[in-house]
C-alpha cells in the first residue's frame, strides 16, 4: 500500500545521509580514515556512541557515494512510483468492479453507501498518491521535501489504506467466492508481503530511534517524529491482520449449520461456484388471478404452479412454459412444456379440473393433449432466457422472461404486468401475477408443476406448506447476509415468444 511504501523506502535518503553525514564528521574530528565500507577504529572509542553507530557507517558509505547519482535517484524514485501506482489501482479496480456488478441470481451490486464509500476513498488515495509522489521527487532529487515523510506515510495509512480494507471486508462478509489454487498462492502471498512490511518498518523504527539519539535534536521534534512512527507501526499493524482476516474470508466457508471448512480449490485460475446450495430444489413459481378459488388478500395462502427449475434453464439456456383453459368456463386447464428432446416442440404435462366451488383439483384425462382440441382457448405463454454468468457483473448469471396472452383476437401483452415482489400483488385496485423463486420443501416434490398427493389428487402448491422464500434460502457470504439479488426473473420484453 502506499503508505506501507512511502514509509519503507521514501525516507531512504535521508536516513542515509544524516548517518553517514554525522558519522564522517566524527571520524573527521577523531582524524579516523573511512574506506568504502570500513572504519579504522581507535579501541579508545568502544563504548562510546560512534562505536554505536560505525556498523551504519560501514553499511552506507556506498550509498552515501552514490546518492546524488542519477542512477540511484531514479530507481529509488521507481520504487516508489511502483509501490503507490499499485496501490491506487487496486483501489480503483475494486470500485470498477463493484459498479460494474448487476442484480442477477443470488447476488446484485452492494448498498449505495457502500459504493459511495469506495469513491470517496479511491478519490482520496489518488489524492495522497499525487501529492507523495511529488514529495519524494523533491525529497530524492532535491532534498528539500515540502511535508515530513513521516507525517505523509502516517496520514496516508490511516486515511486511506486502512479505510480501504475495512470497506473490503465488509464486502467479502457478504459475497462468495469462486475458489481456485491461484486465489489460495495470492492470499499467501499477500499475508507474507504483510508480515514481511510490518518487520521491515520495525527494524526501520529501531534505527531511526537510535539514530535521533546521535543527533542534538530539541525533544519536541523528537517526541513528535516518535508519535509518527507508534502510530504508523500500529496502523502496518491492523492492516498485516486485516489482511489476514481478508484472506480468511476469501478461502473459507461457513456452513448454515455453524461449521467453518476451507473452500477446496476447483480450478487453477478459475474457481466454480457452489450452485448446489443455492439452487437445489429452487424454482419458479407462477401465481395467476384465475388460478385463485377466491378473491383473498392473504398473500401467505395463495395459490401456486411450479413453471420450472433454475437447474433446467441453466442447462437448456431457455425454457418455455404454457398455461392453456377454456376461455368460456375457466375450469379445464393444461399444463405444456418445452420438450425433453426438441425445445420447440411444447408437451402436454399436466391438466387439471378447476372447482372454485368446493375449492379443489380433480386430474384430468391421460391424454392432456386432447383435453382442450373441442375449446375455444386461452393461453399465457412464458418464455425464459439464460444470461451466462460473467465476472463481475453476473456471478451466478441471471434469467430473463417475457410473458403473452394469447386469445381469440391474437397474441399480445398481457394486460396486468406481473410483479416479482408480493406484496406488489393487489395494487391499484387490480391483482396481479406474480412470478417469483421459491425453494420447495424435501419432502414435496420439486418436479411437477402441481403437487400430486395422489395419482387422482393434485393441488397447488402454498408457501405455508410446501415453499420457503427465496429471501430465505439465498443467505450469502460468511455472515449470512441478505441476498441482493433478484427475487425472480427480469422482464425482457426484447425476447421473442411464439404464440403457439
């Protein structure tokens, strides 16, 4: 990170130059010869503080020739430059991505606030990349920086990077992540850069601290540099942890039954995604005004058909689903569906009585092709799409369906839109269709589009008893948060249906 950076390597200069500086001044005074990289020491000056310190010297007499070289100036500067120009594109790759992200199955894009957050926070990092890098331009070629490196190291740790990865977890509690080996070498890596950050500026503080005692320093300025670098040792500090909380996150799974397990690698660039938990038993459900025995308000008791699986579109990449009944009665209904071996073809699945009297379901005959070829009909035909899923913006891909009415005057809208939402289902003073994911119980059956708790004896499904809301079932990421994704299917109206 930038200020991990700018603390490791853009004071660089300046340490070097006051300890060799100070160090060639003593052995001038004390009339002691300096090679290269030695000091011929007088055995009268051990114990004393240049006896301290001539191990520093030894060390950085080559720098100290080389410093206000052109060479060593521009490579210390690229070290720099590398280290804050990754730091800001890794914040603002986040934030692309998160915009990027679009409300699909399970997952949809974070809270406003949220990405607000990101903005403001990459605007800041850019801001304090901008102005470090003209500072440790004035500080290495110059020597003349306008802000203590120190206070600029602090302020950017604190106000930007630290920020930053708060606002990371956050995100990765609530998401789920497509394990592969990469992700797991990424996440060691980053831990050991980490580490390996928080030890350098360790060693760098014990230096700087024995290197102000060798210097006539008023103790202000000397307290105050002290305060920089508690406060930037503790801030490399709590992000080496984020980091490893991050990372902990990104390579492990809580289960609903409470259990913690490491997510197994399932790729070795591209992870896969654990669609079993999210889409066993997940359908999409169709409620229909003329479906309903009354007309009730209570939306926990209304009445259900089964159109068709997330796991069969998805496999099929579209499916379509018809619901034909008599137009002069409304009591004699089929059920059809894309064929098993030919899409285009539409299958009679099931058929039914509808007794809105007694409240029941009688089956119909056998041959539920036949049910309906004397009746003048009607038909609501619904077309479904898969969108593959792409990264970021659909992680689990999404569906898309466009719905017809088709009757004696032809094919056309239906005239009430339906809703995804329930609670939207009387609204204006009309009912409306609702389509909706739900996940069926395990001991229904997840398969027909009516239950049948006999052969003869069909009924629809209800939420009480048979169905658990998709709001329920799609808990996501390591806290178990609130889906964002969408409820149900996207109405398309750009998708062609036939009318058949």
């Amino acid at each position: 990170m930038a200020g991990e950076g700018r603390y490791l390597l853009g004071s660089t200069d300046n340490i070097l130059r006051e300890q060799s500086t100070g160090a060639i001044n003593k052995a001038a005074d004390d009339s002691i010869e300096l090679g290269p990289r030695t000091i011929k020491d007088d055995p009268s000056m051990e114990g004393t503080s240049y006896h301290r310190i001539k191990t520093a010297v030894g060390c950085c007499a080559c720098t100290k020739t080389n410093r206000n070289k052109l060479w060593f100036q521009i490579i210390l500067f690229s070290l720099v430059l590398l280290f804050d120009v990754a730091d800001v594109f890794s914040d603002w790759s986040l934030f692309c991505d998160v915009i990027k992200i679009k409300r699909g199955l399970v997952f949809g894009p974070p809270e406003t606030r949220i990405i607000y957050a990101l903005l403001c926070f990459s605007v800041l990092g850019t801001i304090t990349f901008s102005v470090e890098i003209v500072n440790v331009w004035l500080e290495i070629f110059y020597h003349q920086p306008i802000i203590d490196p120190e206070l600029a190291s602090l302020c950017t740790i604190w106000i930007e990077d630290v920020p930053q990865i708060f606002i990371n977890i956050f995100i990765a509690l609530c998401r789920e992540y497509a394990i592969s080996y990469y992700q797991v070498v990424k996440a060691v890596v980053i831990i050991l850069g980490s580490l390996a950050r928080v030890l350098m500026a360790l060693v760098r503080f014990v230096d700087r601290q024995q290197d102000d005692e060798t210097e006539d320093k008023p103790p202000k300025t000397g307290l105050r540099h002290l305060t920089y670098r508690v406060l930037i040792i503790l801030g490399l500090l709590l992000l080496f942890f984020s980091s490893i909380t991050l990372c902990f996150l990104t390579l492990f799974e809580h289960t609903p039954n409470g259990y913690i397990k490491f997510g197994t690698p399932k790729g070795l660039y591209h992870g896969k995604y654990d669609s079993e938990k999210f889409f066993n038993n997940v359908s999409i459900y169709l409620n229909l005004p003329i479906l309903e025995f009354d007309n009730t308000t209570d939306n926990s008791n209304i009445n259900w058909i089964r159109l068709t699986s997330i796991y069969d579109i998805k496999e099929r990449n579209s499916d379509t689903v018809k619901l034909s009944y008599d137009s002069s009665t409304k009591t004699k209904f089929v059920l059809w569906h894309s064929g098993l071996t030919n899409q285009s073809i539409l299958e009679a699945r099931e058929c039914f009585h509808f007794n809105s009297k007694n409240k029941t379901l009688l089956k119909g005959p056998n041959d539920c092709e036949n049910f309906l070829r004397k009746e003048s009909t009607n038909s609501v035909i619904i077309q479904f799409i898969l969108i593959p899923e792409k990264i970021p913006q659909l992680a689990f891909g999404d569906i898309h369906y466009n719905i017809r009415f088709r009757d004696q005057d032809g094919c056309h809208n239906m005239t009430i839109q339906a809703v995804s939402d329930i609670s939207h289902r009387i609204n204006g003073g009309y009912y409306h269709p609702v389509i909706h994911y739900y996940r069926s119980y395990f001991n229904v059956s997840g398969t027909n589009h009516l239950v049948w708790e006999s052969a003869t004896n069909p009924r629809f499904y209800h939420q009480k008893t048979d169905l658990i809301d998709i709001t329920s079932v799609w808990k996501t990421g390591f806290a178990f948060c609130e889906s964002t994704g969408s409820l149900a299917p996207h109405k398309d109206s750009s998708i062609g249906v036939n009318c058949i």
